[in-house]
C-alpha cells in the first residue's frame, strides 16, 4: 500500500514557495504578509497559530500575530479586520476559529475583504469555487492540500466516485465542489455523506477515493472500504493510550491500522492532510501578494 505523505509534500512545497518568495522579492523589493487574529486564551489554538506565524516566517513572509482577549467585543474585532483590509503590507488575513460565543463566526468572515481571505472562507471566493473561477479566488487550505497531494502522487481521479464523509465549509463542502471541477486532479463523480446519511458502509464501500471530515476516531473499518480505494483521512483525534508518554495519542477517522490492508493508498495521521493545510495558507498567501503586485 502506498503511503501519501503530507509531511514530505509539505517540505517540498515550503522550499518552493520559500525560492517564490525570494524571487518576488528581488522583482519588488517586498515580500507577502500574513496577519493572524486570535482572540480568547484556548491552549490549542494558540499553538496552531504560532506555528503558523513560525512557518511563515521560515519561508521569507512577514508573519503578524494578533492576540485579543477573550472578552473584545465584536465591533473591535470588525475595527481591526477593516485596518487589516486597508494595510498595503497585508495581503492575507486569517481569523483563528473558534471565536468566543458572543462574536457571530460569518460577521467575522464577512468583513474579511475576499483578496485577503487566504484561509479561503469568505462567501465571495466560495461562490467562485462552485462556478469553477478558480483563477480569481482563494481555496480553502485543506481541500487545496488534499488537490496538492492528489495531483504529487499521480492519483488517477478522472471519471472516479469520489465519496465525502463530512459537510462543513471548511473541508466537506469545498472539497466536493473541487471534485465536480474538470481539472486534471479531479473530475469525479461525488457523493457526500453525512450525519443524516442511512447506511453510511454501503456509501463508502462505492468509493474509488474516499474523503473523511468527520471528527470521529476511527470511524472507518475495513469492512467500509472498497478493495484498491485511495483513502484521504481528514481526521485529528485524540485518543487515551496508556503506553504513549502523554497518556494519549493521535488516530484519525480511519482505522489505519484495518483499512492499510484493504486500501491501495493512504494519507497517515499524523502526518497526511494536516501539515499540507499551512502549506496551502502560505501558498494562498503568496497568490494574494502575486495579484496585488500583478505578477
């Protein structure tokens, strides 16, 4: 069985966009920008976002990270956003979500202007995603990572059942719009699925590549899967393991352990889809700067 591996790919296209970087910086004397708003204390998030910010920087970007308390009020949020949209040194802006309960979540996404929307959720670059303009929008990083590692290893997708097991807007959704798109890594037959689906096993088992979004360790079984499938496990759970130092450890929403004997190809966890989706945060950020500079 073939392991998809996201850590390498990801390596691999950090190089390549740390050389773009330095490229356009010799064409215009400046480099992208990134700026990340968290707002609240969440251990996790934090974590997330300065790894961000370190990658970004690794590469030659300009990384800012915003930190605002738990208790900012949603029109000071809004305030910043604005600034942020007005700043020529700024060509993403990304807010870390979840946002505390008393902030509307779409607000936020809203006031984001769509040419600085790098994490690629704002309705105006959605919308372009679903007619297939994709040249003028922005793709949401883990889909986009997924396409990347899809095109790297040669997957075969023309004319294949692709089956999503997920609907959100960050993953589920955009990934099945990317799918229907008639390009040289997709162009399948999709299906999604989801909470309200009956006979979930009878839906996967008809896939040839097999998407996963749901959050729930080890979903998955070999008995769920079709002989030969490609199988993209989006999942990042944590499960208590008394052997591991932390007392847990890390499993996704495939049983890899099951499935790696029925599947012809695989994306680990970790390892797999999560270190592409910063890859693609930064990759979108670049593309943002490339259309403002119009190169």
């Amino acid at each position: 069985m073939l392991i998809i591996d996201g850590k390498k790919v990801s390596l691999d296209l950090k190089n390549e966009l740390k050389a773009s970087v330095e490229s356009c910086k010799a064409i215009t004397g400046k480099v992208p920008g990134l700026t990340i708003i968290i707002v609240g204390q969440d251990p996790a998030s934090q974590a997330y976002v300065r790894n961000k910010a370190k990658t970004c920087k690794e590469i030659g970007m300009i990384s800012s990270l915003i930190e605002m308390p738990a208790e900012t009020t949603q029109e000071l949020l809004l305030q910043t956003i604005h600034e942020l949209n007005n700043d020529p040194a700024v060509h993403g802006i990304l807010v870390q979500q979840p946002l505390p309960e008393h902030i509307d979540e779409f607000t936020v996404t809203l006031a984001i202007n769509p040419s600085k929307d790098v994490d690629g959720l704002h309705p105006e670059n959605l919308g372009r995603l679903v007619m297939g303009d994709l040249d003028k929008c922005f793709i949401s990083c883990t889909p986009y990572g997924i396409m990347e590692l899809l095109q790297r290893y040669t997957i075969e997708t023309k004319g294949k059942h692709c089956v999503i097991v997920g609907r959100s807007n960050i993953v589920g959704k955009p990934m099945a719009n990317l799918m229907l798109q008639k390009l040289g890594s997709a162009n399948c037959t999709v299906t999604i699925c989801h909470s309200a689906t009956n006979n979930l096993p009878f839906h996967t088992r008809q896939a040839d590549i097999l998407i996963v979004a749901v959050g729930k360790a080890q979903l998955i079984t070999a008995d769920m899967v079709k002989p030969g499938a490609v199988v993209i496990d989006v999942g990042n759970n944590r499960i208590e393991d008394p052997a591991a130092k932390s007392g847990y450890r890390m499993v996704g929403d495939v049983d890899f352990d099951a499935v790696s004997s029925v599947a012809s190809a695989m994306t680990p966890v970790p390892g797999g889809v999560g270190p592409m989706t910063i890859a693609m945060l930064l990759k979108n950020t670049l593309l943002s700067f490339q259309r403002f500079n119009g190169l």
